[in-house]
C-alpha cells in the first residue's frame, strides 16, 4: 500500500472517530464548580420564596431536584450572577417499592456473625469501585484546609468507605489516583481511572465520592445517636445512562431512608455528565460538606455502606406494573452493570468532541480543554500508526 493509501485510510479513520464522538457524546459537560469556597447557589421554591436547598455546583434551567420528603422541583430562573435560582414544585415523587421481608432477611444476614461469613465467602461475587474526581477536596475543622492538591481528606472518606464495604463481604476497590487541579478537565481525567477501574476489575457498581462547599448545617445529622453527615445524591441528566442512574439513586434513597432515616439528604439532577454514560449503575456522592469535620463523612460511610450493599447485592424491589417481585441475582446484576460500551471507549478518546470544548467553559477554561483534547487526539493517532 502506498503512501498515499495510508495517509487516506489514516484521515478517514481519524474522520470517524471524530463523527463518533459527536454522535454518541454530542455534549459533555466537564467540571461545574470554579468559584471561591464559600460561593454557592442558592434555589428557593418560586411560590413561596423558602429556601429549598444549596449547593456549589453550577445550577442550570431544567435541573431538577427530589427533597428529602420526596418532593420533585425543576429549576425555572437562574441569576448566574448572584449565585441563586427559582423552582416550581412538579409532583410527588413514589420511590420504589421495597419488599420489606426480604430487606429484613438480607439486613439480618449483615448483622448476624453466620450470615455476614457467608456474604464474606462470596466477596468476590461482590464488587464495587471507588474513586474521587475531585481528590483535593477537604474538611476544614479536620484537615485545616478547603483544599489539599497533595491528597485531601475526601480520600480518607473514599478509603473508609471501602473498609466498610470489605465488612459487609463486598470486594471494594479504591482507586485513589490525583486528579488535580480542580478545574474544567478534572472529570475528564477522572473518566481514565473510572474506565481502568470498569475494565480491570469489573465492579457491579462504580462511585465518585465528593463534598460539598456549602454551609454545614443542611448536611449535620445524627444516626443511631452519632454524630453523622449527609449524603446528597447526584445525577447527570446529560447522558445515556439517566433513567437507569436514576432508578438506582431512587433505591438507595428508598433503602437509605428505610434503614437509617436522615442518611440521605436528597438527589440533584445536574446538568453535567459525571462520567456516568460509561455504566448504568454509576452514582456521585456528595459526602457532607467542608465545613464540618472528616470525622462525620467517615462515620456516614458506614451507613452508606450498608445501603448500598443492600440495594446492589440484597433484598428485592417490587415491580410498580404488576406487583410482583422481581429477583435479581449478583450475576446478573455484574453483567448489567459493568458493560463500558462505545460510548464508554470514546469517551476516553475524545472527552465528549470539539463542542465541549467550547460550549462547557464560556471561553474561561478553553485553552487548557483544547490542550487535553490535543495530547488524547494524539495519542490516539500514534497508536493506530504504530498498529500499522
């Protein structure tokens, strides 16, 4: 072949990929937080002018937001300016419907020294991933800092997360690899080590642990009488996964209030991506916030692990079609949920294509998103060279 044929065959490969990452990532919304520590929304219930919720994520039209009393809002109104929102009430929202015999027996089963050795004995049927996008994230009355690029505490609450996991026979694996700086690539770097962690170990389930930047008090609690945070539920409405990712979070928001009332707090639908497109059981946390001390995430995580075992590897769900329960064994449940997909592998390549370059950042991280997308553009062309 000659040199001409395989500058063509070369062009028109590199033309596709291009197509691809369009096609099946059009927009991927990359890191949403710039501001100061201390810089949050604030979204208020446009009736009546309560306050409904704060956070330090950027807050767009048409994100949506379930309270802790299952109450379903959709943003309307954002000042972008003044750091704060309007949204409507849109309904009730009825969580899924929980077998509470078979909750029971699988929670005794944790509880009892019998049943969590046989949990223990099938761990490696149990598998989750964890990781955090944002790894210098820190508590300040713990560690001393908003913000630690040598490692934060959020690392500390991934890593008790995973013990706690380990305690209740799941196989947690914590990938603690720096994402740093917190800017509009982080997600993008982390979405490597979120696919390295779907490949290699194949995990029922993947998490992104983060907190918040917001006041302290929303997120204080006590659970079984110990001082505790709580835990906010996020979702990317942006991706191929939403109906999927949103169904689990109902369930970990169902089992969670079930077991541990005031565990968890409630569940955003943002705008972005957060990398879940990649598996259809992906969730990010919100551990607390940074204004309280590490030592109240890390005993959450305790909970959490609980709550979290129980709704991927335990009990059933009723179906709301036709009431009857629906079984689904740790097998199925891994070959549901670990599968990258295209759209997983591409996303790796191109970080969601040239438009997100542009369209995510309003010109103020451009330059440092065309410089990533560059190095993985090439470096995705060395390697169909060397192929040849």
């Amino acid at each position: 072949m000659g040199m001409k044929s395989k500058s063509k065959k070369l062009l028109l490969v590199t033309l596709i990929t291009v197509m691809l990452i369009f096609t099946v990532n059009p927009l991927s919304y990359g890191d949403d937080w710039y501001d100061q520590y201390g810089s949050h929304y604030k979204i208020y219930n446009v009736e009546n002018s309560q306050l409904l919720f704060e956070t330090a994520r950027e807050v767009y039209k048409g994100d949506q937001y379930l309270s802790g009393d299952n109450k379903m809002y959709e943003v309307i109104r954002v000042n972008a300016k003044n750091k704060m929102a309007y949204a409507e009430f849109k309904k009730d929202v009825e969580l899924p419907q929980i077998d509470k015999v078979a909750l029971e027996e699988f929670v005794m089963a944790l509880r009892s020294n019998e049943g969590l050795a046989a949990l223990i004995a099938q761990e490696d049927e149990r598998r989750v991933g964890i990781y955090c996008t944002h790894t210098a994230e820190s508590y300040v009355p713990t560690d001393g800092t908003e913000s630690n690029i040598d490692g934060g505490g959020i690392l500390k609450v991934a890593e008790r997360l995973g013990e706690n996991f380990k305690k209740v026979g799941v196989n947690a694996v914590f990938d603690n690899t720096s994402h740093v700086p917190h800017d509009a690539g982080a997600y993008k770097r982390s979405r490597r080590t979120a696919v390295q962690l779907l490949r290699e170990q194949q995990p029922n389930a993947i998490f992104d642990l983060h907190r918040d930047a917001t006041p302290a008090d929303p997120y204080l609690t006590e659970i079984n009488g110990e001082p505790s945070s709580k835990v906010r539920l996020v979702i990317g409405r942006r991706n191929q996964n939403f109906k999927a990712n949103e169904e689990t979070a109902q369930k970990i928001k169902a089992v969670g209030d079930e077991m541990y009332p005031g565990l968890i707090k409630d569940i955003f639908y943002a705008k972005g991506d957060y990398n879940q497109d990649l598996t259809p059981r992906a969730m990010l946390f919100e551990m607390g916030t940074f204004e309280h001390s590490r030592q109240r995430a890390e005993k959450s995580t305790e909970f959490l692990s609980e709550v979290l075992t129980t709704v991927v590897f335990g009990g059933t769900f009723e179906e709301k079609e036709t009431g009857e329960e629906k079984k689904v064994t740790p097998q199925e449940k891994s070959n549901k949920g670990s599968g990258m997909g295209i759209a997983g592998i591409l996303g790796v390549i191109g970080g969601g294509g040239l438009l997100f370059l542009f369209l995510s950042s309003g010109g103020k991280e451009w330059k440092s998103k065309v410089t990533n997308f560059k190095q993985e553009f090439n470096s995705f062309l060395g390697r169909i060279k060397r192929r040849k």
